[in-house]
C-alpha cells in the first residue's frame, strides 16, 4: 500500500484538490446575494445603453431615408436634362 502512495503525484493531487476548492469558493460566490446586486446593476446600465443606442440608430435611419429620398429626387433631374438635351440636339 505504501509502494502506491509513492508512486501518486502529489503535485497534480494537490492542484486538482486547490481548483475544487477554488471552484466551490467561486460558485458560493458567485451566487451571492452583493453578486447579484453586481449583476442586476450592470443588467440596468446595459439596458440604459440599449436606449441610448436604439436612439441614435433611429436618428440615422432618418437621414438615411432623407438622403436616399434627395438622390431619387436629383437623379430624376438629371435624366430630365438628359431627356431635354437629347430632344435639343
């Protein structure tokens, strides 16, 4: 039995022992309930965020349909003059 212990690897027993520990710590945790104040206030900034963003993209989508409606409108010109000069020459 002896011959057995000599031949385990301290070293890697130790470290497996050390991350079950850590891991157990970690879940305690992170199942906190000062983690879960952490986790509902980040929640908030990014739904905060979310606004903010969705807010800008609208803005820009507006112009976006302003200026894609003003190059139909000078591309509509355009074929006019090019209608008027074909007809003048």
């Amino acid at each position: 039995m002896l011959d057995c212990l000599k031949k385990f690897d301290w070293k890697k027993g130790g470290i497996f022992a050390a991350g079950v520990a850590f891991g157990t710590a970690g879940i305690k945790l992170l199942t906190s309930e000062d983690a879960k104040k952490v986790y509902t206030h980040c929640t908030a900034a990014v739904l905060r965020m979310k606004d903010c963003v969705m807010d800008t993209v609208a803005k820009v989508q507006e112009n976006a349909e302003d200026i894609y409606e003003d190059a139909i409108i000078i591309n509509e010109e355009r074929e006019e003059e090019i209608v008027e000069d074909e007809i003048s020459d």
